[in-house]
C-alpha cells in the first residue's frame, strides 16, 4: 500500500482503489479506472451523497466518434517538490477510436481534483463531453455514460430570465461567447461569463436570491480554466441526464490536433457556502494557474472620471421611438442628444459622461459619422469637453457592414458573419478604426462601450483566419480594439459585458447589460435580484473592475425606481431615460430626478474620497 500526505493532501493506493483526502473533500478512483466517487462536506447532521464521476472522456473529431474500448488500472504518483509538498496525481490511460493514445490526469490539490484530458493524434474536434465516456467496452452498459449526482439545484453565472435566479439540476445552463434571444439560445447577458457552475443537494427556489439558501452541504463548482487562447470552444454547456451529468465544450471543428492536445482543466471543488464565493475561489484558482488576467488600470491609478454618473441615450432613443414612429437608431443624433441632456440639465443632472448609442455612423463596421444625424460629431465632443463631461461611443463588435467580405469570418457560400481579428488587414482596419475614434486627430471621443459580443461567430462550416476560434477569438478581437484604445487615449474607459477573469486585461468596466429581454412571457419579474445577482458575479469574476449598472430596460416605473435606489450599492449609475420610462411609456416625475439627484450626489460624495486616491 502507497501513502502520501502532504500538507493538505493524502492520498494511498489499496485493492480498493486509490484513495485521496483534501481539506473539506475525500475521493476514490476504482481499480478498474473508470469512475471515481467525490464526496464533499461530512458530518453526522448532513449526509453528503457522493458524485459519481466517469473518468474519461469523449473528444469527438469532425470525422470521427471518440469511443473507449479498453482502460488501464489507475495509477497514483505524486508531484516533485519538497519532501510532503507533492500533490497526488492519478493518471489513467484508455484505448480509443479516434485517438492514438488518450489520457485522464487528475492533479489532487486542497481546492478538490483537477481534471485534464489529453490525447495523441491528429483530426479537428467537434467537442468536448467532459465526464462522459462512450463505452465500447463489450457488454452492457455500451454507449454515452453521463456522470450520476444527487443535486437539486443549478447556479449559472451567465444570467437566464429574470425571475430565475438558480435552476434546478436537471435543466441544461450554457456559458458562452454567443447567443441572443431566440428560444434557447438566451445566455448572452455576458458574454463569456466565469466558466463555473455551482450545484447543491439542497432544493432552492428559484426567486431566491443563491446566498441567502439554506444549502446544508454547502455548493460544489464544476469550474473550467485554461489559458485564455487555449479556450478555443464557443459554449460550456451543463449537459443535464436522468440522475447524472456530463459538461461539453462546442469546438465546432476549429480546435486542429496536431500531435498531442489537452483540455481545459475542469476543477470539482466541494463544500463552497454559495454561488459566489464558490466563483470567488474559482477566480483565485485560474489566478494560481496563471490563467486569468489583472487590469492595465489598477484600481488606485484609474482616473476619476470613469467613475462619474453616465448618461447613455439608449432608453431615451427608445421612447422617441414609441413616440414618433422612427427605429431607434434613427434618433441617434445630435438633435435628440442635445435635447436629452438639456432636459437633465433643467432638472439639475449633469451626467459626467455621455454615451452616444446605436446608430452615430453610417456603416456599422466602419468609423464616419452619419453626417445627416451627426454633423461635425467631432465639435459636438469638443463641446461636451468645454463642459466637463466625457464621451463614449457605442460599438457593435463583429459587425461588418461596410467591409470587404474577404476580411470577414465567412459561410461556407462566402457570405460574411462577421470581421475577423486574425486578418491581417480586418484587424489593421479594426485598430485604424478605434484609433481614429478616439485620438485628438479623429473625433477625439473618450472611450468605447462595446456592445454586441455575443455576435462571435459559431458554426462548423464558417471559414477563417488564424487558429483562434469561440472564446479566444472574441479576447482577440477585444484585445485588439483595446491597445487600439489605450494608443490613442491613455485614459479612454473601455467597456464590456465580459466578467470572465481572462478579459480584465481588454476591459476597464464590467456592464451589467439589459435587465430583462423584451420576449420574456413574464416582463414583471423583479429587476432588482437579478440585477444584484449580476453585480454579484461581474465582482466575483473581475474584482478590480468597476461596474457599470446600465438602466435599460425598466419593465414599468415602479421598478426603475426601485432599482435606480439602489444602484450606488452596485456601480457607476447609469441613466438611459430623460422624460419618460419606455417600454410603458410612464412619465417621470419630479420625485423621480430628485431621486436621480440625490442617488448621483450621494455617489459623487462616496467616490470623491476615492477620486483623490487615485489621478484625474
């Protein structure tokens, strides 16, 4: 019999298995090494039913079903480092159909087990089924084995509809780089989100906000890290089963093997107290790893203005809208926006920064002002200058209207979907672009708020450039509008809804994004838990950005009330409305932009201290 102890990890090896024990978490691999049972918290109060884990996995290619048809006993071997220090590593190998040689490796640490898959060979992956093998092993049991659990109760941190702040064990979650509000298809909040999960045994209603839950054995993260150009997969997706569970990760042909290829690690850490501090440690673990990212702007260093009250005139474009019959995007222009803001003005608000949202210029994917609606957008920027106050401009990723299909990520016919960063002269045109929008020379704006990143492009058949594809690819086409940014401006505020840990190197502020779709059969859902749960998430994945709280789309007045009360809990306050609120049409009244006054200056109060902690 082998044993190991380290300073939070032993592990031995009998004719039972091998056996490991972390702080807060115990588990066994089978001799034969097929699956292994992870159990979490124990005590004599709280029975805690194991999770089945099946060992292997199957890595499908484009061409080929990834079956196992023979493993090989386990194996227990310890990491170098100083005497005690070693973590336990088991390894299993299996015999494969589309894989010359194919691997589990599993690094046991005091966080829980870390999974690694690799294989030998060469093929494109399809995807990932992470916790599942497909057994063609002679006799029963043949075909897709799902690991088995006892859970009840899903947290996703890529935001569902409103009402539903958790989900139950056996609905499907996705986490991805793409989506929009098509049925099923509804997980673009944030785009990508941390890749965790978090599941407990304990039922949760799912109007409960996660931390407040009673979950006596505590939630257990399925988390999924990797280097960031290493996450070249468009969605994560709990793949729910009859008692079990398996995760997949979508390659949709673009991940190449040439020789030997290993997964994302997927970590399986026990016993967490909620959703969020299991996402806390999630983040601790990639940073440990290497795999996530700090800002470029440290929080003492950011200048004081990103921190100011933000007007965006979205909203207001929408109530025009509803008024005069016109798109919204129609009623970007400098018209509307001096009116919006004299409007704000006569109710003493003075936002710090404005955002000029969809549609300031005439293509989407090119960076001249529609001259109808925005003449001289430049000596409208120089105005708002000469008042202190800051610009954005709204920027749809990927889009392409306006570019040459050749620069473009394209359909197997050659119609585009949408720019390729990876081109040389898409990601020359990119920074060209971003550049002119911003530098003294151009239109001299202040920053950017990117929009639309759920747009990354996904399909097996689409053609492109480069190696990056899914997750990676969208860091790359936000990194390179980014240095594009900080060239132009040093100070330029960037933001994002992407609260992955990765991305706090392309973004300087987290938005919270659209507080409820207009397709949802239920539009009355509160808006408050949800926006805080987002909140909750976008801290826990990136806890040195700020937050941008967005303000759009208020179901009816009483809940834009309610949550524009408590927004300075959250983040910079965002305001989208002037007059009215737009989906109902409800106008504002004066205790509303006396609640909007006393909201900014209380903001502006608790900032100020900050503001001179750091530059302006």
């Amino acid at each position: 019999m082998t044993i190991m102890d380290t300073a939070a990890v032993r592990a031995h090896h009998d004719e039972q298995g091998i056996h490991v024990t972390g702080p807060g978490w115990r588990m066994t691999v089978a001799p034969d090494g097929l699956t292994a049972l992870l159990y979490g918290r124990e005590d004599a109060a709280h029975p805690v039913h194991p999770v089945l884990l099946q060992l292997h996995p199957a890595l499908d290619r484009t061409d080929l079903s990834d079956e196992t048809t023979a493993v090989e006993p386990p194996r227990l071997e310890f990491e170098e480092g100083p005497p005690g220090a070693g973590r336990p590593v088991v390894t299993v190998s299996r015999r494969s159909t589309a894989w010359p040689a194919a691997r589990t490796r599993v690094v046991c640490g005091p966080r829980g087990p870390e999974f690694t898959w690799t294989v030998e060979g060469s093929g494109a992956l399809r995807a990932s089924r992470l916790f599942a093998v497909r057994a063609a092993l002679g006799g029963r049991g043949g075909g897709l084995r799902p690991s088995g659990h006892d859970w009840a109760t899903l947290f996703t941190p890529n935001p569902g509809p409103p009402r539903r702040l958790t989900r139950t064990s056996g609905e499907s979650a996705t986490i991805a780089a793409c989506g929009d509000a098509r049925p099923g298809r509804g997980h673009w909040f944030f785009t990508p989100a941390p890749l965790a999960f978090a599941l407990t045994g304990t039922p949760v209603a799912d109007d409960v906000e996660p931390e407040r839950a009673d979950a006596a054995d505590g939630w257990c993260q399925l988390g999924v890290g990797a280097p960031v150009d290493a996450l070249t997969f468009t969605r994560l997706t709990y793949e729910p089963s009859d008692g079990g569970f398996h995760l997949t990760l979508d390659h949709e042909g673009h991940t190449r093997v040439a020789g030997t290829y290993s997964t994302p690690s997927v970590l399986v850490s026990p016993g967490h107290r909620d959703p969020y501090e299991a996402l806390r440690a999630h983040h601790d673990w990639l940073t440990e790893r290497g795999w996530s990212a700090r800002p470029v702007t440290a929080p003492g260093e950011r200048p004081a203005w990103w921190s100011e009250p933000m007007f965006c005139g979205w909203g207001a474009q929408m109530a025009r809208a509803r008024d005069t019959g016109l798109s919204a995007p129609q009623l970007s222009s400098r018209t509307e926006y001096d009116a919006h803001l004299a409007l704000l003005e006569k109710h003493e608000l003075i936002p710090g920064t404005v955002v000029i949202d969809d549609k300031w210029q005439r293509e989407y994917g090119r960076r001249q002002p529609d001259e109808q609606r925005w003449p001289d957008l430049r000596a409208w920027i120089g105005e708002r200058h000469a008042r202190g106050q800051r610009v954005l401009l709204w920027w749809r990723a990927w889009a392409h209207e306006g570019v040459p299909d050749a620069w473009c990520v394209r359909t197997a016919d050659g119609a585009p979907v949408a720019l390729d960063p990876e081109h040389p002269a898409a990601r020359d045109h990119l920074a060209d672009t971003v550049r002119y929008m911003l530098s003294p020379e151009g239109l001299d704006a202040d920053g950017l708020k990117i929009d639309f990143t759920a747009d990354t492009p996904t399909g097996e058949s689409l053609r492109h450039h480069g190696d990056g594809w899914g997750i990676a690819l969208l860091h790359r086409y936000l990194g390179v509008m980014y240095r594009a940014a900080k060239q132009a401006k040093p100070d330029a505020l960037v933001i994002t809804h992407t609260p992955h840990p990765a991305f706090a190197d392309v973004t300087d502020m987290i938005r919270l994004n659209d507080m409820l779709r207009l397709d949802d059969p239920d539009p009355y859902a509160p808006v408050v838990p949800q926006m805080r749960q987002r909140a909750a998430v976008a801290s826990a994945g990136c806890p040195e950005l700020p937050v941008d709280t967005d303000d759009w789309c208020a179901p009816d007045l009483e809940q834009w009330r309610a949550y524009n009360a408590m927004k300075d809990e959250l983040g910079v306050p965002a305001l989208y409305v002037t007059d009215q609120v737009d989906r109902t049409g409800e106008p504002l009244e004066e205790v509303d932009y006396a609640a909007l006054r006393r909201l900014w200056a209380r903001w502006r109060t608790a900032q100020g201290h900050a503001a001179r902690r750091g530059s302006d």
